[in-house]
C-alpha cells in the first residue's frame, strides 16, 4: 500500500502524463485574498470577475460539488467547486477530484457570493495548479508538536502558527524602527567588514575561515564595525551606525546565539551621559512604535521603561549583592565567592577580568531595572574611556532591564597610547588562554594616532527584541541554527 508520499508522486507523474507542466512560472492574479475580503460588498455587486493564487488549506467533496479554503499571505476565503461549472478540460472536476491535494498551490477564477451562511465565496469557474506539493501538511488542528521538528522545519511551524509569523513580523518592525530613528536624529548608515584579519570591538571567540584568493585566515566579525566605524570618525564623519550580522564563537543560551543581528552607532562629540540619554529615548520609542506600550512583562519582571531609569553602580551593585569590593579583590577571593554562591565559570584562560565579570553576572539577574549600569572598572573595558575622577573605572553604560545588560556603550577610548597599553594586557590574556580576550589591533591604533575626536559609541542586539517578546533569542529567529541531520529519500 502506497504511502501518502507515494500518492501524491505517483498523482504528479499522471499529471505530468498529460502534458501539463505542475510547476508553471506565470499566474494571472488579479486581487489577493485581502482585498476580496475588504471590498466584498462591492465586487460582488458589479459581478467582478476575480482570479486569486494560493495554497490549498482545505477540501471537502460533496458527490459533484466540493468546498475548499485557498490562503494567501495571512488570509484564508472559501472556495466552491461545481461539476456542471467545472468542465473545461485538463483542469475539470474530476481533475480537481483526482489528482489535487490539500497543500497545492491552484489559481481560482470566478465570481463571488454569499452561503446560506453567509460565508463570502468564490464560485470556481476555471482554475490550474500551479504548485504540486508532494508532502502532505501536518495534521491541521495540531501541527508540528515535536520542539526540535519545530525548529528544523520552522516553514511549517510559521505555516500552522500565526504566532510566529507575528514575530517575524514585529521584529522586522523593530529592526525599522531603529534605523528610522537614526536617520533623523541625523546618523548615517554605513556597511563595514564582515571578514577580518583582526577581530575586534568586543570580547568573544571568533570563527575563524580561509579566504582563498588572498590564501590568508580570517575571522567573521564579532562586533559590528566598532573599530571601523571609530575609523570614520577619524574620516570626519560625525554620526555612523550600521545593522548587519555578527558571529561569536561562543555558549547558546536563551540569551546567547551565535549568528545574530546587531546594531551599533558612534557619534562624534558626545559621552557617555549623552550617549544614555539618546538610548533610553532610543528604547521607548521601540517600545511604542513596535508593541504600542511601554509597560512589559518579562520571565518574573513587571518592567515599566516610561518610569524613572536608575543608575546603577557596579562596584557598590556587586558589593551589595557579594560583599567583594571589586577594585580591592583578588582571584582568590572571588574564586571562593563564585564557589560559596555556586556559580559556575569556565576555569580554561580564567583571570581576574573573567572572574570580576562572572561576579556581575550573577548580581545582574535581580535588578530588574529600566536603568544604566556604570562605572565598569578599566579591566573588563578595554574599549573604553577612563573616568577623568577615578582611573579605576571607565564612561561606560550598559541599559538594564529585566535582569540582563541590554546593550553596550561608552565615551570610546580616543588615547592611542592608552589603547595600545590595554591592547597589550588583552594580548596577554589571550596568550595565558583567554580566548575572548581581544586581539591587538595596530593598524587602529595607528589609525588614532591621526587623532580620534571625543565620541560616544553604542551597540544592541536582537536580544533587546526577544526580551519585550519575553521570548527566547532562538524563538525570535526565523531559521536558527541546527545540527546537520540527513534527511532520506531526497
């Protein structure tokens, strides 16, 4: 007994019997689904011809008449077949009948008119296959149950949940949003390196690749565009920021990817406290474009970004929640810490910066913000300006919310020599086994030498999106990132 695979191949190889091609280019479409709906009154009453395309999401024989439902984009219209209407060889009933299947992609043609139940339809009067599909959708009422399956096959997924497709949706908002808000507030958006021969910008695990013609290794950026965009401010240019993608080698977690969207601006002239008044401004208008609120719930947080933001101290955050004093610690002291609150770290390359930082981290997640973060000691941000009042510290700022940094900003370090000096700490790191150390960068900071002006620089991932989502980071991409698995039989 043939399979419901087999059938439909073996429905394909009959049609293709016939001389008819079940994968045409053209289609001869005259409104969507949509429009019929919205201008149904009238359609209807001047007896428009209408000739729609779609998928097939249902069928209903009835003996010699068939009710079926075609969706197009989002909107579904129901469709009825009559066998003394449907004549017209190849495409007649009994094709229609014999040889059509839920999931088909068909065009329609015909008038419309209302059931005894007042359902709007389409009387068919021709219609053609313009798409065989050869696997036969998941059950209708329940789809993909399976979490992994969901992923793997996610065209199905967003095909049965409106949910998803909402999401895509709202992040291409979100994504607009931003680079609408840029643009008038006078930024430029520039394109920078995806392939370097130095990462830099950022304290992650690159991918590392051979570029073949120039028989060189590079890495995939990790950060997005900092250093090249701290470079146009060299150039002259005042305010840049860039959207693309960015890869870190690094941990998945409901926060963490490795292929991601982020977005980073510098803006010549400005600090640090300018650079958070531009964010916050920058978030609540997200927040009210994208989900037309500015009060959310997120994991056990009830956030409000239209209150106050506070401002949060790191040093007094973590002594507060730890009891160590960051800038009188040592490793020792910490590593008994992380231990006695049972936080685990990753001991391969760990050093004081790692362990400084595992000791926020673990601080972080009960602050449920809106708020800054600042005050970030000059270990952890090799990037960045030092306080002019304490050296020990630097003009960072990291928005707060829901527990998790929420971003990544600061009056950028502008002292070449200074940077040079913190390069060559990061390079030992790196040597001693840090591999999210960051590497020595000298062509920038031969580039500084030529003079940098004061800039303020800022950068977002679509994390900020799947936190308002209250939604995992690989919920909200479209196709994340799965193990290979062999598919048979194709």
């Amino acid at each position: 007994m043939l399979n419901e695979q087999e059938t439909r191949l073996e429905k394909l190889n009959k049609i293709i019997s016939q001389n008819i091609n079940p994968y045409p280019a053209s289609v001869k479409r005259t409104h969507s689904c949509k429009e019929v709906l919205d201008n149904f009154d009238q359609l209807f009453k001047d007896e428009t011809k209408i000739i729609l395309v779609g998928r097939l999401r249902s069928i209903r024989l009835h003996g010699g008449s068939c009710f079926a439902h075609l969706e197009d984009g989002k909107e579904k219209i129901q469709l009825f077949f009559r066998k003394d209407v449907l004549f017209k060889k190849p495409f007649d009933y009994d094709f229609l009948k014999d040889l059509i299947d839920i999931g088909d992609f068909v065009e329609v043609e015909g008038n419309l008119f209302l059931t005894k139940r007042k359902e709007k339809t389409l009387l068919i009067s021709d219609f053609k296959l313009i798409s065989k599909s050869l696997s036969p959708l998941p059950e209708k009422w329940h789809g993909i149950q399976d979490e992994e399956e969901k992923l793997r096959k996610r065209y199905l997924d967003i095909l049965f949940n409106p949910e998803i497709r909402e999401i895509i949706e709202k992040k291409a908002k979100f994504w607009n949003t931003v680079r609408a808000f840029l643009i008038k507030k006078g930024f430029l958006e520039v394109e920078t390196p995806v392939l370097e021969t130095t990462t830099g910008g950022a304290d992650a695990r690159p991918f590392l690749t051979h570029h073949n013609a120039l028989d060189i290794d590079v890495y995939l950026r990790i950060s997005m565009g900092e250093l090249w965009q701290k470079r146009l401010m060299i150039a002259g240019f005042e305010k840049t920021f860039e959207i693309g993608r960015q890869f870190r080698n690094e941990g998945m977690d409901a926060e963490h990817l490795q292929d991601y969207t982020q977005m980073e601006f510098y803006w010549a002239y400005a600090d640090y406290k300018m650079g958070m008044e531009l964010v916050e401004e920058l978030f609540k208008n997200i927040a009210q474009e994208v989900f037309g609120t500015l009060k959310f719930k997120i994991g056990e947080f009830d956030i409000d970004l239209g209150k106050k933001w506070e401002i949060y101290d790191y040093r007094k955050t973590v002594q507060k929640y730890t009891g160590i004093d960051i800038l009188k610690t040592n490793i020792k002291e910490i590593e008994a810490k992380l231990k006695e609150l049972d936080i685990k770290y990753d001991t391969k390359g760990f050093n004081i910066t790692r362990a400084i930082d595992n000791l926020w981290k673990f601080c972080r997640k009960k602050i449920a913000g809106p708020g800054f973060l600042i005050g970030a000691p000059v270990a952890i941000s090799p990037l960045a300006k030092k306080d002019e009042l304490n050296p020990e510290i630097t003009q960072r700022f990291q928005p707060i919310v829901a527990g998790s940094e929420l971003g990544n900003g600061y009056s950028e370090l502008n002292d070449p020599i200074d940077q040079a000096n913190r390069f060559k700490e990061q390079q030992k790191l790196k040597e001693a086994g840090d591999e999210e150390a960051q590497m020595y960068d000298y062509d920038f900071v031969e580039a500084l030498k030529y003079g940098m002006p004061p800039t303020c620089g800022f950068g977002m991932s679509e994390r900020v999106f799947a936190f308002l989502m209250n939604k995992s980071a690989r919920e909200c991409q479209i196709f994340p990132l799965m193990r290979f698995k062999k598919i048979e039989n194709c």
